[in-house]
C-alpha cells in the first residue's frame, strides 16, 4: 500500500499491523512525526546523517521533547554515521539533545558498523520505519510489527554497544 492510498489518522502505534510504502519527504515528516508522537517510552534512531528531509523540523523536535519530558521512564538513544557533518550543517535534534543533555543520547556508529546501509526508527519496540538504502527515503512502514522491530532492535543494540559516546552532539557548532 502506497502513502497516497492511507489515511494516517488510523495508524495506531501498538495497534495498527499494516505494512506500507512510504515515499518522499514530506510522507517521511509526516508519518516520522504521527510515530514519535505516539512513542511513550523509548525511542531509537539509526541515521547516516540525522536525516534532515526528516527529523530537522520544529514539530519532530518538539515530539522528541515531549517525549523526553513525559516520563523518567523514557529513553531516546540516537545513532549517527555522520555527527561532524551535522553538527557542522547545524540541525534542531543536535540543539534539542544539547538542551536536554541526559535525556537523550547521541553516539556515533563505530567505524566496524559503518558500511550498514538501513537508517530506521523503532517506537516502544514495536513501530518501525526502516529505510534499507541510504540513497532514498522509500521506507517500509508499519505501526505493529514486533517480530521485525525485535530484529532491528538486536542490530541497533550491537551498533550502540560499539559505539562511542559523541561529544559533536554535546558542543553544537552554531
């Protein structure tokens, strides 16, 4: 199923067990933002470059907070390739995880990971928007899909275990 084909309005995190296409960057906000707005408790990120057609907008910054602040229990862990190029660019996620300091971590994928290709999302362990080439936003969608964000889950935990703590995302370059 296509974006063109949906109505957002009925995908419920936890719920809604339809997997779909997603393309092009403003379906990418679109539905980014409709997940972490659902997210109540953790959220992880895998991303060349935190992708800004995405992530780099006040409405997904300000979801990304709120879900920072709703609960002791939360947890956002940010994985980059890139965090240099970024902090260099400039993006709101760097200047909110700044802000926020240990309410969201940032590392950097270590140099062994660096040849992954997929940039995904996974809310509470159970949303996923994973995009498997780097070279598109065309990313499979799907709002209940335990078993696959299990297995995203396992690739992000190796990647976070071997990653470094980023200190790019600490001191943003403004």
């Amino acid at each position: 199923m296509n974006m063109e084909d949906i109505n957002i309005d009925k995908y419920i995190l936890g719920e809604t067990n339809e997997e779909f296409l997603c393309t092009g960057e403003e379906n990418n906000q679109k539905l980014t933002l409709t997940m972490i707005q659902q997210t109540e408790l953790h959220l992880d990120i895998l991303s060349r470059d935190f992708d800004p057609d995405v992530y780099d907008n006040p409405d997904c910054c300000e979801a990304i907070e709120d879900l920072a602040l709703l609960s002791r229990h939360s947890r956002i862990r940010i994985l980059l390739h890139d965090t240099k190029k970024v902090a260099q660019r400039g993006h709101l996620g760097l200047h909110l995880g700044q802000r926020l300091g240990s309410l969201i971590a940032f590392r950097s994928v270590a140099e062994v990971h660096k040849s992954i290709p997929d940039t995904f999302l996974i809310a509470d362990g159970i949303g996923i928007i994973h995009r498997p080439y780097t070279d598109t936003l065309a990313a499979s969608v799907n709002f209940k899909d335990r078993p696959k964000a299990k297995e995203l889950t396992q690739l992000f935990e190796k990647i976070w275990q071997n990653a470094e703590p980023d200190l790019e995302s600490r001191y943003v370059v403004v």
